[in-house]
C-alpha cells in the first residue's frame, strides 16, 4: 500500500522503497547489521525495544507495521508508571530482521556503539486500529494517536504512542511513549525503568558491556 510513514517523509512504494533511507546511512560490507530482505512475517505483529549504546545512550522502540518496523528512538526508555511521559523521537524505518539484531555498529558508522534486545514479542493494536487490522493501526499512526498491548518477555499491558510535535517549521518530529493503566502498570516511586547498564537481552542475557567484550 502506498502508505505514508509516521515520519511522513516515506512517500508510495513498496517496503524496499521504505528501507532507503535505512539502506542510505549504512556500508553493509562494514557492519552486521542486516540489509532487510523478505523476511517472513508471524501472524500477530512484533515488537522490540532496544538498547544502543551510541553517541548517546538511548533505547529503541519498534513496532511491526505493514512489513517494516516503524521506529522511535526514547532517550530515558519505557516506563511502567503511567504518569511517566517519555519522549519518542520517529528514526527510519527499520527493516523487520532488525528485531533479532544485537552486537556491536563498528566505529565510524551510523550508530556506531553497542546494541542488545532488551525485551520482544508481539503486539495488539487497542482502540480504533483494532477493527481494521494493521492498516488502521498504520492509520491511526499518520493521524499521531495510536494505543497497544504489548506481549513481551518483560512488558505486558496497555501503552500509547502520541506525537506532540509533528516536525514542521524546522522544529523535530516529537511523540511520546506512556503507559496505560492496567495490571502491568507500577505506582510512582516503585522501579519502573530498566537501568541501561544493567539490563540483560532477552535474547542472550547478555549485557551491553557482555556484548562489546565478545563482539568488539
Ligand atoms: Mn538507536
């Protein structure tokens, strides 16, 4: 489908034109990272939240939607507290093998740094881009509103993306990541954000330093 992305900046096209811009800013006889190909999709679509230990430390938060993973970088990660507001900023559209991918970007490339899963699995759209399957959710998405149970191996419950800023007047594209809620929700004041420099792959169990020490 021709759709636009989040970004608005992906115009018609099939996935292969989403990933250009992806493709763009890498050297894939340099780093690890993978090109995107066809990979199959599950019947429910896939989430995962990184953690990237670039220039500056941050977390990366993906969502499956039509056959790319719409990204969002969120500098002070997920919370599990609902009056957390944490900032999303929209990066390229990854391709969908890039849920798997951790390691280290080598030095010189876009991301240069580490990379582990911090948590993965799948996703329900809730609200309005329930009915229509993943296309409205994409919808919901352009229109700068959109809410998800995540089924993760460490979050589970009811999040909600929302852009506050949509990128116009020379100004970033700004949205931000809340959770809602709900059983998988914590109270303020109770630990309810994964300490970067800590946390364990969902993958591996490995931390970011495990990683550099067997990648670098
Ligand atoms: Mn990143």
């Amino acid at each position: 489908m021709g759709s636009r992305g989040a970004s608005g900046e992906d115009e018609g096209g099939g996935r292969a034109d989403r990933l250009e811009r992806y493709r763009g800013k890498r050297r894939f006889d340099t780093t690890a990272e993978p090109r995107g190909a066809d990979a199959p999709s599950g019947d429910e679509p896939a989430f995962v939240i990184q953690i990237h230990d670039a220039r500056r430390l941050h977390f990366d938060f993906r969502l499956e939607v039509d056959g790319v993973l719409k990204s969002w970088a969120v500098p002070r990660g997920p919370s599990t507290d609902p009056t957390d507001k944490r900032l999303a900023v929209p990066t390229e559209d990854h391709p969908l093998e890039y849920r798997e991918y951790e390691g280290v970007i080598p030095g010189g490339q876009y991301g240069a740094g580490t990379v582990i899963v911090w948590d993965q699995g799948t996703y329900r759209p809730l609200g309005r881009g329930r009915e229509g399957g993943p296309d409205s959710f994409a919808g919901a998405l352009e229109r700068g509103h959109a809410s998800f149970w995540l089924d993760g191996t460490k979050l589970r419950g009811g999040y909600a993306l929302t852009r506050i800023r949509n990128g116009q007047d020379g100004e970033a594209e700004a949205w931000l990541l809340v959770k809602e809620k709900d059983a998988g929700s914590t109270r303020k004041g109770e630990h309810a954000t994964p300490d970067p420099r800590r946390a364990r792959s969902a993958r591996s169990g490995r931390t970011l330093r495990q990683v550099l020490d067997e990648e670098a």
